[in-house]
C-alpha cells in the first residue's frame, strides 16, 4: 500500500487548504502544508510537495500570464542549482526526527519573514542569493518561495502571482531534478503526488471564486497562525523522537 486511506484523507485536506492559500496570496502552499504532511507522512515532504506546487503555479500562471514579468528571474534559478544540492545533502545525512526540527525552523524563518517587512534591492546580487537560500529551503521542504517574495514584494497582486508562479515552475524542475540525481526521487513521491493533485486543482477552483470576495490580509493573518502552530506542533513531536 503506498499510503494508508486516512493518512491519505488528511493528507488531501491539507492540501486542499494549502491550494486555497496559495491561489489567493501567491504563495503559501509549501509552507502550510509542509510541516502538517510531514506530521502524516514523512515521505510526503518535499517531492510531493514540490509536484503539487509544480502543478498549483502551472494553473496560476495562466490565470495571470498576462501580467507576468520575467525579468531578472533568471539569476535567482541559477541560484537554485547550488542551493538545491545544499538542501539534498541535509536530506541524505540527516535523520528524520532532525529532518522535523529544520522543516519546523525553516517554516518559522518562513512566518518571521512574512511578518516583517524588509526592504531588499533588486538586482542579480540580491535575486541569486535569495534563489541560493530558496533552493536549500526548497529541497528539504519544498519551501522555496518567502526569499523570493521578500524580493518581489513591490509589484501589484497580479504581477507578484504571476512572477512567484513563473518562478515556481521552473524551480520546481530544478528541484526534481536534483532530487533525482541524489537518488531522492522514486515513483512512490510521484503516485502519492498524483493521488493528492485532485485536492490541489479543486482548491486552486474555490480559490477562484474567492477570489475578491475575501479578505486577503485577514487569510494571510490565518496562514501564518497556522504555520506557526504546525510548526510548534512538528518541533515538539521531533525533540521527543530524539529524546526517546
């Protein structure tokens, strides 16, 4: 059996929710389902995850392509590549319960860097050192898109999906990639992402019609109590492993 049915049930909730934010902010799903998935499925985190945000910015472009500005983009993929080896090597040496405490830390670096407002030049300096820290974020939890968020925080709503989900996409095959030359990759991260991509479309469709009809600051507020709580709990749940 590759997943038991309710690990299964909750996995897809989760996932629903996740999409949900994600569509409305531009960015979130990694980052509210991470931490949740890892607590029912370690294997779920970050392949999966990676597959389904893959998918979520592929449907997200399109709704915003005509806003979409690539410029600069670039560098903070080549930055990627080093940051994604750097993030698979903690996946391969690491142990799981240590594996919880950096998922946990990264989502709360996460929430602290959405909380706080930072003002960061754009330029290939600044775009390759955050894809550099995306890609270590993204590969041992598939949070990649805070640093870049930070970054491209001044454009419109429109503009600032549409670049996040630009970026998504061709960083989530950056990511696959290395995962798969690292020999992180198999086919049961790529069924149980299948098995889960039903949650990720339906969600991205409710967003839809939410879509001007919420309050985006007050889902962004939930997002991130959210996170912090799931990543309270996975902290928690990691350090008695390692006690015990």
């Amino acid at each position: 059996m590759i997943i038991d049915p309710l690990s299964l049930a909750l996995a897809a909730i989760i996932i629903f929710f996740a999409a949900i934010t994600q569509s409305l902010i531009g960015f979130g799903l990694a980052v509210v389902a991470s931490p949740l998935l890892y607590l029912v499925e370690p294997d779920l985190v970050p392949a999966p995850v990676i597959m389904m945000g893959f998918a979520i910015s592929v449907l997200t472009l399109i709704r915003e392509r005509g806003h979409l500005e690539f410029n600069g983009l670039q560098y903070a993929l080549l930055g990627r590549i080093p940051g994604g080896f750097l993030g698979a090597s903690l996946l391969i040496l690491a142990p799981q319960a240590v594996l919880g405490l950096v998922i946990a830390a990264i989502v709360a670096i996460a929430v602290i860097l959405s909380v706080f407002k930072f003002s960061v030049p754009v330029n290939r300096t600044s775009l390759f050192i955050a894809g550099i820290i995306s890609g270590i974020f993204g590969n041992i939890a598939a949070i990649g898109g805070p640093p870049m968020a930070i970054l491209l925080s001044g454009k419109d709503a429109s503009q600032f999906r549409a670049a996040l989900s630009a970026f998504f996409i061709f960083s989530s095959l950056i990511a696959l990639i290395i995962l798969a030359v690292t020999g992180l990759l198999s086919w049961r991260h790529l069924w149980l992402a299948c098995m889960l991509l039903p949650s990720v479309v339906f969600g991205f469709l409710v967003a839809g019609r939410l879509v001007g009809r919420v309050d985006k600051q007050k889902t962004r507020s939930a997002t991130l109590i959210l996170c912090s709580l799931s990543a309270l709990v996975l902290t928690v749940q990691s350090v008695l492993t390692l006690v015990n």
